[in-house]
C-alpha cells in the first residue's frame, strides 16, 4: 500500500462544487480527523465549560448523523467499528462525552512522519516514479534559485521557489500570493528595520491568518448541540 501524507482544506465538506450527499466511511473518518482540534481549546458544553486536548472532539450523535446525512444506528455502529479497531477512543468525563484520535500525531506531524517513515518498503512503480518525479521538482526550484529567479519578487519581498512552496503548503486557507502581493505594498513604507525582518514578520502574519481561518471553520453555537450525548 502506497503511504504518504497530504492536507486537506476542512472547507471541502462546505465546497459548492461537490453534490450534497451522505458522506462514505471514508469521508467520515476524514471529517473526524479534520474535526479535532490541533492544540487545547475550551468549549461550552451543557455541563459547563471544558477543555478539548489536541487530537480531541465532542459531537453528539444527533449531530454526526445530520453532518454525515446518516441515521443514528448506523453513527452508533461506526463509531463502535473505529473504537474496535483502536482508530479512535471514546470517554464520557462529568456528562461530556469525547473522541480522541488514537493517530493524530502520525496524521498531523509531518516532520515525525518523514523522520520515521519507511520510503523504500511496499514501494510500487508509480509511486518510485512519483517519488522522482518530486526529486527532480525540488532540484529544478533549486537550481532557478541560484540563477535568481525568486517564485515572488517585489519590493520588499523576493521568495524563492522553495520558500513559496514550503508556504503554500503550511498555510492552505490562505491564498498566499494575494497576501504577498498586498503584504509587499504594505511593506514598502515601513523603516528599513521592519522590512530587513520581512521574512519572519510575513511567516508570523501568515500563520495567524492560518490561525483565524481554522477558527472560523469551526462549527457554530447552533452547530455545538447536545454535546452531552452521544
């Protein structure tokens, strides 16, 4: 089995492209995963507030089978299938009822996974091709950053290719060539202090809007219903 991993915008559960239907196990298990937090954060629950560990979530049955367009037996029944099979763990704290995400490390860290992940095991010959293909891509950034030809250059900001890559890939709500561009005008009436540090202060501005962006993809008050069962 080809391994890897890759990020997903939460916002694809939300796009007008795609039909409105009931989601497969997969796409369950997907917006499980997408569903918890990423670092400690405090909910309102019915029982008072609580806080979430990184990897965590707590929604209600009635809500998972509205979310999925399933009915309640069959959540119930998922659910129990994941717990089975240790993809998930569930616990009921004073009346608030929690999943944890056995893995979520292993599908969050990136660095941890390409530290230890077996690259040459169950190699297939698309996937050694793909892996070449990607080496040959990292060497071509390279080689055009030498020759100076940055992937944005304006009058403050000159980012290489593989900077750009590395931030198109750390910030995926955001549209980062639009921030640049505005970011960049913004810069230019700045002290020559600010601008010599553009580099830090720009990945620190990204990274809240990255920040606000996730929160805003939170589910609402309305959405936060009878977390006290599940």
């Amino acid at each position: 089995m080809r391994r890897g991993l890759f990020q997903v915008d939460r916002a694809i559960f939300e796009h007008d492209f795609f039909k409105n239907e009931p989601f497969t196990e997969r796409e369950a298990w997907i917006w499980l995963v997408g569903a918890a937090v990423w670092s400690p954060h405090r909910i309102r629950t019915p029982h008072g507030m609580t806080t979430l560990e990184r990897g965590q979530l707590s929604f209600s049955i009635r809500f998972l089978s509205k979310k999925w367009q399933w009915t309640k037996s069959r959540v119930e029944t998922f659910l129990k299938r994941l717990k089975s099979e240790t993809m998930i763990k569930t616990a009921n704290r004073t009346g608030q009822n929690t999943i944890t995400i056995c893995e979520y490390e292993t599908y969050q860290n990136f660095e941890k996974y390409n530290r230890t992940a077996d690259k040459t095991a169950n190699r297939t010959p698309i996937g050694q091709q793909s892996d070449k293909e990607e080496l040959i891509t990292n060497k071509e950034l390279i080689k055009k950053e030498k020759e100076g030809d940055y992937a944005f250059c304006g009058s403050v900001i000159r980012l290489t290719h593989v900077d750009l890559k590395s931030w198109l890939v750390a910030f995926p709500n955001i549209d980062v060539r639009a921030f640049l561009t505005s970011r960049d005008a913004w810069l230019k009436t700045c002290p020559p202090s600010e601008q010599k540090n553009w580099f830090h202060t720009t990945a620190a501005a990204l990274a809240k809007k990255q920040q606000e962006a996730f929160t805003a993809a939170l589910p609402t008050e309305e959405e936060k219903i009878d977390h006290h069962t599940f």
